[in-house]
C-alpha cells in the first residue's frame, strides 16, 4: 500500500507512507483493525520526513489515521 496525504491551502506540502497490507473498501470485514505504516518521505514543510502512521477502522467503517514523525529541521 502506498498513499500521499497533502497539506496546506495549495497542497503542497506532503507525507508519503507505504506498507505491506493491502485492502479495498469491499473488503473491510477482512481488514486488521489497527496496521501500522512507514513514513518514508515528504513534501515541502514535511521535506525528509520519517516515522509512522497507525491505520485503525472502527467497527462502524471509519478510519482514522494517526502519525508521528520527525522532519529534517
């Protein structure tokens, strides 16, 4: 799984994470409820970032994307 999560009124500014599980939305009732992915990179003000994100899906379906991470500054 990658995703690219923006910021910022022009969007400009990025995190990228990646990870192994893979999972559609048709597919929640076999999705973990909580997966934890790697920040390997950012954008703008998240330039050279590195960390985690922890993925969670409730029991009603929502996501919820929680990160902690440092950047180069």
């Amino acid at each position: 799984m990658q995703a690219e999560f923006a910021f910022g009124e022009e969007r400009t500014d990025s995190i990228l994470i990646m990870g192994d599980e893979l999972f559609q939305a048709a597919e929640l009732q076999n999705v973990k409820p909580k997966v934890s992915y790697a920040i390997v990179g950012g954008t703008g003000a998240y330039v050279g970032a590195r960390g985690q994100c922890e993925v969670a899906v409730g029991e009603d379906g929502v996501f919820t994307v929680t990160c902690t991470f440092k950047t180069m500054d």
